[in-house]
C-alpha cells in the first residue's frame, strides 16, 4: 500500500516540476519575442499546474499567457 502513495507523490512532484520547468520556458520565449512559442508552453504548464492544484503558478502561468495573446 505505502509503494502506490509514494509512487502518486512522485508523478504529483514529476508534473509540478514539468509544469514550473514549462511556465518558465513560456516566460523565456516571451521575453525573446516568440509569443506564439510561449502561449503553448504556457498552455501546457497551465493544464499541469490545475491538475496537481499547484495554484500559485497556475495564476502565473495564466498570466503570461494573457501576456502572449
């Protein structure tokens, strides 16, 4: 039993990290004038963060991707 939480706490930690690593690739092709780059990343990083309810980057990430538009 305590293998499947562990394993659900990695993958939640395996995809906050992937959805920060994605809002801050977003905020990099951004500020290198490729807005179009950056709204996917920020669009991958905003369905990552609601899924983990990482809520402080998922307002960032929203954010930049009203920033991108």
């Amino acid at each position: 039993m305590a293998g499947g939480w562990v394993g659900a706490v990695q993958e939640v930690a395996r995809k906050r990290r992937h959805g920060r690593l994605r809002k801050a690739m977003g905020d990099h092709c951004l500020l290198a004038g490729s807005p179009q780059n950056a709204a996917d990343h920020y669009m991958t990083a905003i369905d990552l963060s609601r899924a983990v309810n990482d809520f402080v980057w998922l307002g960032s990430a929203l954010e930049g991707h009203i920033c991108a538009k």
